[in-house]
C-alpha cells in the first residue's frame, strides 16, 4: 500500500517546478475552491473562471508559500480573494447593509425548507453567503472563518447570526 | 446570562437568550458558558425545546448549504484548465534542471564506464610490454650471438 503524499510535500514539489504535483493538488482541493467561488459569487459560470484564475494564482504564487499553514486553507484564501475582485469588479461587494431588527419569534428553519434554501441563501449579501458557505459546506469553525475571510470573530458571530435571521425571515 | 434566570420576562432578554441559544448551536459558546447554558437547558424543559429546534436548524443548513454540486467533470476541467497555461519561469527552470541531471547522469556513467575499461587495461598493456620486452631481449641476444 503507497502512502499518501502529504499535502504540504506536494505544494514544495510544484514550488520546485513539479506540475503533476500541483494538479494532484487540484484534484484534491479543486471541488472545496471552486465552490467557495460559486457560494460568493452566486453563478457557476463565473465560478469555474475564478477558480480557475485563483488556481493560477496559487500556482505561480507558491514560492510564498509556507508549508507551516495549512495548504487547503491557503487555497481558500487565494480563492476567497479572487471572488471577492470578481465582485469588486462589477460592483458588487458591498458593505453590509444596516441591520434591522431581529425577531427571535421567528420560528428556526425546519426540514421543509431544505429544498429552498439554496435560493434564499443565493440572495443574501456576497459576505454572508461566504460566511455560511464556510460554516456550512467547509466545516470550519468561528476562528477558521475569521482567518479564512479576514475578519474578526465577533465579525464572523455576526455575520452568522444575521444570515440565519434573514434566511428565516425570507422563508418563514 | 450565566447563571441567571433561564426565563426571561422582558422582550430585551428574549433577544438575548435568542442570540445565546444560537451561539451555543453554533458552537460559538466557549466552553464555561456553554456548559452553563446545558445546566439551564436541563433544568428548563422549554428552554430546552427551543434549544433542540435551533440544533435542528443547524443541520438543515448543513445539509442544505453542506452538498457540494455535482460535476463529476469539475476536477478534470480545472486540471485542463491549468495544462493550458503557459509554464511559468519555475517550470521552466525545472525543466533545464531535469535536463541538466539527466546529462549529468549520463556522463557520470560514461566516466564510470571509461574507468571500469581503464582498469581493465593494465593487463593487456603489460602483457603487450612483456611480448616487446621479450622481443627486445630476443634481438639483443641474436646481436650478441656471432
């Protein structure tokens, strides 16, 4: 049985010039940057040309990587920032609008509202679709979120707390 | 909100029992506070009904927001996609640099190889030295010989 390549052994290979190693890492963490790119920017079109470009990025930048952080996090970032000029480029990454009020009557998000859910979360702020794509679909934790998104963590709380408010509000 | 009341009368605290029962189902609560809040939770059997639906939230987003969309060609295509670039400079240096040990390679074998034929040349050199040598005495003895 081979072992598996680490993560971090790859990316010092493709520094050095080794491109199967660098598409091995693709392979890998393609899926995880791409739909990061698709939660933030709302379209799968654009998302392929992002992660695309915010894979190139990554390939030409490894020389700045440091094999202390993890890979796959470093990938994300890349990836977070490139969707994050895409919506800066057409004018779109915009601030959090003022917050209204919360309504804890609100009833939580049951099962039922599973299958709309995507939809809902499509229209919410690009911010908070990449906090809950982080939360979500990534796993991470409050911290990992801050570190990912470059934000704090009382951001990020917020942030969650507020998708979940609205998404209720949208589908309750 | 540690320790305190776990019914709140005011709408002011509702919001914020509201925020601290979705930060525990976040699992945003450090752990002190959220072992406080289970305390509570077991003791307050409303609390802990509302407590269950905002867990059961979680998970509808997780299995909502948490599949990822399926295109089994997705790997492949962002792999294509970056056969499609053009090397970069540290490709291109990767590559000399193979080529470099692989000529380098092969020359290290061929002195090896000259070496090994070298050392194999001794015998058949002496052997050629003492046929002359013998040839040499051969002649010297015919021209001493009247």
């Amino acid at each position: 049985m081979t072992a598996r390549i680490r993560d971090e052994d790859l990316a010092l290979r493709a520094a050095d010039g080794d491109r199967g190693a660098f598409e091995e890492l693709v392979r890998r963490h393609g899926r995880d940057v791409w739909a990061l790119c698709r939660r933030t920017l709302g379209d799968p079109q654009e998302a392929d040309d992002v992660a695309q470009e915010a894979l190139l990025k990554a390939w030409r930048g490894l020389s700045g990587y440091r094999p202390e952080g993890r890979l796959r996090s470093w990938l994300l970032r890349i990836a977070q920032r490139a969707s994050i000029d895409a919506l800066r480029a057409r004018k779109a990454w915009t601030p959090l609008p003022e917050a209204g009020p919360l309504d804890p009557a609100r009833p939580p998000l049951a099962l039922d509202e599973r299958e709309a859910l995507g939809a809902a979360v499509d229209r919410l702020n690009p911010r908070l679709r990449a906090v809950l794509h982080a939360r979500y679909a990534l796993g991470l934790s409050g911290p990992e979120i801050a570190e990912l998104l470059d934000m704090t963590p009382a951001n990020v709380r917020v942030c969650l707390h507020r998708a979940i408010h609205e998404l209720r509000g949208r589908l309750t | 909100m540690k320790g305190s009341d776990p019914t709140p009368a005011d709408p002011g605290d509702e919001l914020l029992l509201d925020e601290l029962l979705l930060d525990w189902a976040l699992g945003l609560l450090p752990a002190a506070e959220a072992e406080a809040l289970e305390a509570r939770l077991a003791a307050d059997p409303a609390l802990a009904a509302r407590a269950d639906a905002l867990r059961a939230e979680q998970a509808v987003l997780g299995e909502a927001l948490g599949a990822g969309e399926a295109d089994p060609a997705l790997e492949a295509r962002l792999v294509a996609g970056l056969r499609a670039a053009p090397p970069l400079p540290v490709e291109r240096a990767f590559r000399w640099r193979r080529w470099v040990a692989a000529a380098a390679g092969v020359l290290i074998a061929a002195l090896a190889g000259a070496r090994m034929l070298d050392r194999r040349e001794p015998p058949r050199q002496q052997l050629i030295g003492h046929l002359r040598l013998s040839e040499l005495k051969a002649m010297s003895d015919d021209e001493e010989t009247p």
